[in-house]
C-alpha cells in the first residue's frame, strides 16, 4: 500500500514540473510587426530532409529540395527558418528535425523558445490628493492589459525603490518635485511626461496664518468674503 508521504512527494514533484514547465523561459524575444531568423546550427547535405516544428506541429518540410510543407522562402540558405511580420501567436518552441539520406535523424538540435512581444504604450501619470491634502499619490497609466511589463518610479529623474503602480508621499515633502513612471518589457521601454504636486501650497496656509494672526479684523473680512460667495452661489 503506498504511503501518504510517497503521494506527498508524487504530487510535489507533480505540481513544480508543471509550474516549470507553465511558467517557462525565452530563449529570444522580439517585437510584433519585426523578423526574426531562428538559426539551424547544423551545416546542412543536400540529400538531407529538413524540418522544422513550432511547438507540436510541423511548419516545414523539404526532402532534398522537394517541398512537402511550407515556402521555399520559409528558410535560408543555410535551412535557419525565417519568421516575418510577427505576431503574438508565433510565440513558441521551434525545434529543427534533420534526416539524412538514409532515413536516420542527424541527433537533437538546439531549439529555441521564441517570445513575441507588444511593444509599451508610452504611460501617463495622473495625481489624486488625500488625507485633507497633506498627501499626494501619483498612479501609473500603463494602458495595456498584458502583465509582462514593469514599473520604475523617477523623481527629478532619479530613480527611486517602489515599483507599483501607485506612489504616495507627504505633500509638503515634494512641494517642487517632477515624477514621471518609467514602463518597460523586454523590448521596449517608454517614460511618461513629468507631473507635480498641487495638493499642497505652503505659501497660501502660511501667509493666511500669519495675517490672522497679526490682524484679527481680516479673519472677519475672509469669513464675510467667504460668507458673500457662498450666497452669491445659492442666488
């Protein structure tokens, strides 16, 4: 009878495989819309067959130079298969296969995992206030759904340490400060326009505080403009 430790371990070793083998890695990346030549790393006979394979499925085939799958125009000169005008779905594994003439495979060749990608949309930042204005939270626009991209905060275009798409501070810490966020993939990078901070105007506060104080008739004179505006409004 198996043991409940041994199914533990069979499960383990289960679930990291397919968490390996889900989560994978790119050999190349490239951009959609470009080319990309994958190369053969095999000097090629002329008696030799050759095929190329994109995941499960056979994209090429051509047995001395008679075509049974695919364009002539699909390899080079030297049998490396030529990807033109990317798209997201020509991501994958593409893995030659070579036969010799008499029927026997020349052994495994390299394959190579193929990654298209999106370039970014440039981001836009935009600013919300909080906590009665004493802060300032800055969000990070990316504009694409996909989630292979990351995120650099820049203030007077020195990076900083968070990463998120959002970014709060103490209003009054950067009265003058720029921020923009810096998106980037694999293959491309895009920075937002510079923003600051309007939250938090010390001048203003100040200079209110200190004309109250120094003269308590204005505090009448501020109450009454206020008052007056606000019937002014309702009128």
């Amino acid at each position: 009878m198996t043991s409940a430790a041994a199914i533990t371990v069979f499960l383990l070793c289960c679930f990291f495989i397919g968490s390996t083998d889900s989560q994978g890695g790119c050999d190349q990346y490239a951009a959609t819309g470009t080319s990309v030549t994958v190369p053969l790393n095999y000097t090629l006979k002329e008696s030799d067959t050759l095929k190329w394979r994109h995941n499960t499925t056979f994209i090429f085939k051509r047995r001395n130079k008679n075509m049974t799958r695919g364009k002539i125009d699909d390899v080079d000169a030297t049998g490396s298969l030529k990807l033109t005008k990317l798209t997201r779905d020509k991501s994958g594994r593409y893995t030659p296969v070579v036969y010799n003439e008499g029927g026997e495979s020349v052994g495994d060749l390299h394959s190579l995992r193929l990654c298209v990608l999106d370039r970014v949309q440039k981001p836009t930042v935009t600013m919300k206030c909080t906590d009665s204005n004493t802060s300032v939270s800055f969000i990070c626009n990316v504009g694409q759904n996909e989630n292979n991209f990351k995120i650099e905060w820049l203030m007077d275009n020195k990076k900083l340490e968070e990463k998120g798409k959002m970014l709060t501070r103490a209003a009054k810490d950067v009265l003058n400060a720029s921020f923009s966020c810096n998106v980037s993939n694999p293959i491309s990078s895009e920075i937002s326009l510079p923003i600051q901070q309007n939250c938090y105007d010390p001048d203003c506060g100040l200079k209110l505080d200190i004309d109250m104080q120094s003269s308590p008739s204005l505090s009448d004179v501020v109450k009454g403009a206020v008052q007056n505006a606000h019937k002014f409004h309702l009128d």
